[in-house]
C-alpha cells in the first residue's frame, strides 16, 4: 500500500483535538491549526502510522474501535476517530507545535488558520457522517 503519511481527526466528546503547528517559515502551514498525524515510518500501515503519531504528538493511544471513518486521499490517509471528553486529562503534549487545544468543529471548518485541505476533508466527514456526538 503506497501512502506517504496519515492524519486523525480527533473528537474528544463533541470538541476536536487540534494542533497548533510551529511559526517556522520552512513548514508547510506554519502557525495553524493542524490534526495529530504525520509520516509513514518503515512498513507501518496508515492505522500503525497514525496511532503511532498521535501517541508521540498528544500522549494519547488510540485503538482500533476508536476510528470511524477513512478515506485514501493521494498519497495520504485521512481518519476520525471518537474518544470520549475525559480523555483530555490524559493528553500529554509532545515536542512538536505550540500547544493544542478543543475546538468544536463549527470552528475548526471556519478559522482562518485551518490547515485548508484537513478542513475540506473534516467537512466531507461531517456531511457523510452526521455525527450525533454523544459519545
């Protein structure tokens, strides 16, 4: 399977796990808001990949019943994921970005510093889904 990284979009509850990304002008997107996620080491598989990243990025292990929803975009691999919100206790950022933070996705979809195709891709799950966020 050929894919070059892997990105989730987190729900904790009803609110988005984001990202804020470093300010360095030689990163794509620097300064915005981004999803747990990142490139594909040795043979992982797109889950292995993105599961593996989140723990490094946020501290949190993710399994396979969280995830939702998938979708190959190119060279890349998209998911979401459901937790619930008192897994924000256990967040432990990494040594990657500025910080993170919840957001509810009406944000996320409408905030300027929104990584563009993430939030194309949240608002295709969103419209596919219909999520009822009762988790």
């Amino acid at each position: 399977m050929q894919f070059t990284g892997a990105k989730v979009a987190l729900f904790l509850g009803a609110d988005l796990l984001v990202i804020q990304r470093d300010d360095k002008k030689d990163i794509p997107f620097p300064n915005h808001f981004d999803f747990p996620g990142g490139g594909r080491e040795g043979a992982e598989t797109p889950l292995q990949c993105v599961t593996r990243e989140t723990f490094e990025e946020v501290g949190l292990r993710l399994g396979e019943a969280d995830f939702v929803w998938s979708r190959q975009y190119e060279q890349n691999w998209f998911f979401v994921a459901h937790r619930p919100p008192s897994d924000t206790r256990l967040i432990r950022f990494g040594d990657e970005g500025q910080g993170w933070r919840l957001m509810s996705p009406d944000t996320c979809l409408n905030n300027p510093l929104a990584v563009p195709n993430f939030a194309i891709r949240l608002r295709q799950y969103l419209t596919e889904a219909r999520p009822a966020f009762d988790v």
